[in-house]
C-alpha cells in the first residue's frame, strides 16, 4: 500500500513541476539570445536580434503563463506593466500583440521569421527553437 | 474654438474607429487608423495654484500624438496647446490669457540599424536625466516638475541624436545629440538656442538605472548676444512594485563662472494600491542668473481611478517663504 502511495504522490509532483516550467521559444532561423535581450524585446527597447527584426508574442492578460514571464523574466507585476505601456505610447512604443492561445503562438512562430513568444515546456515541439528557460 | 471643436471632432472620430474593432479602445493606449502604420492619441492637463493669494486655474495642455513604424524606419509628431486657457483670480478680481497657437512639441524621424543603433531627426525631448523624458502632465508624478529640469539644460533639442544600446549584461547605453540650427518651435523650450551639444552614458539592471549626461549649448540673451553654458547632470533611479526613488543632481557654468552652482532632487513615491500614491520631493538650487537660492519640500499625492487618468495635489514649502504654494492637476492620457 505504501508503495503505490509513494508512487501516487511522485506523480502527482511530476505533473506539477512539468506544469510550472516554461520556455521563451522562437523560429527556427533565430540566433540565441540573452536574458537582457529578451527582456528588451517584449518591453519593446529593442526591435531587433543582430539585423533581424523580431515580433514578440504575448498571451492573453491575467493567462498564468505570462503572469509568471512578467513575474520571472520581466520582473514588472501587471500594474508596473500597465503604467509601463502608458509612458511608452507617449514614446511612441506599442506592447507586443497578445495571442489567443499557446498553439497560436507556435502557429506564428512556424510562419514568422522574427517571432517570439513563451510557451509551457510541455507544449515544445520541433518545429520551434527553445531560447530560454524558466520555472516557478 | 475652431481649432477645439476641430479636435473634438478628432477624437471622437477615433472612439467611433476603435469601436468598429476587434481590439476595443482602451483608455491610454491611443488607437491605430484602419490598417495605416499610424497610431493617433493625445493628452489633457487642467490645473489650479494658490499662491501668495492668487488663484490661477488652467487648461494647460490639449494634445494631440501620432506616431507609427515601417520597416527600420518610425516617427513621431506631438502637436500641442500649451497654456491654453488661464484665468487668474486676486481679492475678487478676475484677469484671462487665451493663447491658442498651435505648436510642435516633437517632431521626429527614428532609424533603427540594427538591434544596437539607432539614429533619430527631428525635434525631442532632450535625452538628459529621468524626468525630462516623460515630461507630461499625466505621466509623472507631481504636478510641478523639479527646479533643476528647468534651468540646467535645453528640454528640448533640434537635430540629431544617436545611441548604442547593448543589452547582454542589464542595459548599457551612449548616446550623443547635436543641434545646430534654430528650434523647429522655441516657442516653449526653455532656453533659445541655436546650438546644443550633448552626450549621456547610463546602464541599468533591473531595478536600479543611473544615468550621466553633459553638454553645452549657445543660449540667447535678452542683449541679443549668445553666451556658451556647459552642464553635467547625474541621475539614479530604483523602482520596485510599490516604491520607487529618484534623484538627479547637476551644475551649469559659463566660461566665467557657475550660472547655476547647483540644482536637484530626491524624491520617494509609494504606492499605497494601485491608485494611491503618495509623494515626497525635496529639492535644492543655487540659481546664480535669477540670483535664487531655495530649498524645497514637495508633499504630494497622486489618486489614478485607472492609469491614464490622474489626480493630484501637492503642497510645496520653500525656504523662499512667498514661493509657498498649493497644487492641484487633473489629466488624462488618451
């Protein structure tokens, strides 16, 4: 009985570690990049990785994963953020386009050269270049 | 009032663009035309001081911004009202100043080379220190902005500017401006000038940036003669989620002496919720020209119902006791 016990609650915090790791995934053509780098690009300093003119990716407000890229990455909790947009559109700087859904975000990046975004680990597939990885 | 209506007019065209789309407006976050690389938006600031007795009440600020990009290549203009409508109230007696031109607040081309280069045209803001790149009403923090990003330096710069930016290690940044022309619009610049000479290094880390900037520019006398002032300016910023601190501390000097030995401020806001916040600005200044010397402190707070709108009151107490005096502001960013 102990046994299975043991086995039951393994799993059960295998499931929850492979739920709270992520990835910052980009097209395949993309170079590696920086922390610093990808914390520029989805507060929108930098356009650009080496000549490459990069479309950062977000999810919805308030999805869970981006609450932790904001949290963990960008280190800005969302009313930092929101005050954050408001000065760069006096600046003349626009927050990246929010994206329905992780499977979304891998259908852009496929298609899109520049494209970045950040997905859970679980959902990588091949067809996408892991840039970055993070967890809670 | 033409030209009001006129941007009335504007604006509610674009709520009525923004409600044809997909993505509603959202208050503060302008809107983009059709499917043009342009974005349009714009600001409003009304204001009241007492202060020796004296009432003011203002409609300082309407307007209006367009901006947008295309490939390497964006642009920004800020057209503005600026002291639009003032009306002046002491012992029962009421005087009004009307000034309706139109100016250009900023006016620019942006080249980006690359991920490190970029190169700018145009009329801006000059680059020096925190406060004076967000200079509006609605986006900083107090009503009144610090003496020091008055008198040390030009707000604002005809001509180039160029930065290298390196983000592999936090944010490292050199940037350069040149002016040698007149302004586009001096009509609100703070000195009139003809050249302006100015480099800046800053880098940053998370939560902490420091800034250093310094410069020369040929200002205009009232004896119609320019006369050479170099300044140099060092700045510190710290921001968490619910605080933040900033400073900046320069001098200005002729060939002959200091114009102004000293100006700057230490200021701390917290943010008791995400709408109140409360503020504490102590400034000091050494203004050798006005022949001025005080020591301020600013007590101020701010209520945001959302961002974009903000509410703020402020009183300001001055080792130059007539300079005493109450603030209040309403702004909205669009």
């Amino acid at each position: 009985m102990q046994f299975f016990l043991k086995i039951l609650i393994l799993s059960v915090l295998s499931i929850h570690i492979e739920a709270s790791e992520y990835v910052v995934v980009a097209n395949k053509n993309m170079q590696a990049v920086s922390l610093g780098q990808i914390q520029a690009l989805f507060l929108k300093k930098s356009s650009y990785v080496g000549e490459t003119k990069v479309v950062p990716l977000n999810l919805s407000s308030r999805n869970l994963v981006r609450e932790s890229f904001e949290k963990k990455i960008l280190h800005m909790h969302f009313s930092r953020l929101k005050s954050y947009w408001m000065k760069q559109h006096y600046l003349g700087h626009r927050p990246p386009i929010s994206m329905k859904s992780e499977a979304s975000i891998k259908a852009f990046i496929e298609k899109v050269d520049g494209a970045i975004g950040y997905i859970k680990l679980k959902n990588v597939d091949k067809k996408t270049k892991i840039l970055y990885k993070w967890s809670d | 009032m033409k030209i009001l209506v006129l941007f009335l007019f504007i604006i509610s065209l674009l709520f009525a663009d923004a409600s044809n789309k997909e993505n509603s407006y959202n208050l503060g976050e302008g809107v983009k035309v059709a499917d043009l690389p342009l974005y349009i938006g714009g600001y409003i600031s009304l204001d009241y001081r007492n202060k020796n007795s004296e009432n003011k009440y203002r409609i300082d600020d309407i307007a209006l911004l367009s901006y947008g990009d295309y490939k390497k290549v964006s642009y920004m203009a800020e057209l503005e009202f600026k002291q639009f409508y003032t009306l002046y109230e002491r012992d029962g007696n009421y005087t009004s100043k009307a000034h309706t031109p139109l100016h250009v607040e900023r006016l620019y081309l942006d080249y980006n080379f690359d991920e490190n280069y970029m190169l700018r045209l145009g009329k801006f803001n000059s680059q020096t220190g925190f406060w004076n790149l967000l200079p509006i009403n609605v986006l900083r923090d107090t009503t009144s902005n610090p003496v020091s990003t008055i008198i040390l330096f030009p707000k604002f710069t005809t001509g180039v500017y160029a930065s290298y930016t390196s983000y592999k290690e936090g944010e490292f940044k050199i940037d350069g401006m040149l002016q040698h022309t007149k302004d586009l619009d001096s009509t609100y610049n703070n000195y009139t000038m003809d050249e302006h000479y100015a480099m800046g290094v800053s880098y940053g880390q998370d939560s902490l940036q420091f800034k250093f900037n310094m410069g020369l520019f040929d200002s205009y006398q009232p004896n119609n003669l320019t006369a050479k002032r170099y300044y140099a300016l060092v700045a510190l910023k710290y921001e968490r989620e619910n605080y933040q601190i900033v400073s900046e501390l320069g001098s200005q000097t002729s060939k002959e002496r200091f114009t102004t030995a000293y100006a700057g401020y230490l200021q701390g806001l917290y943010r008791f919720t995400e709408q109140h916040a409360g503020i504490l600005r102590l400034e000091s200044y050494d203004d050798r020209v006005a022949q001025k010397k005080d020591n301020i402190a600013i007590f101020g707070y701010t209520y945001r119902p959302s961002y974009p709108v903000a509410i703020k009151a402020e009183y300001q107490v001055h080792t130059l006791k007539k300079e005493n005096q109450f603030l209040f502001s309403f702004s909205v960013l669009f």
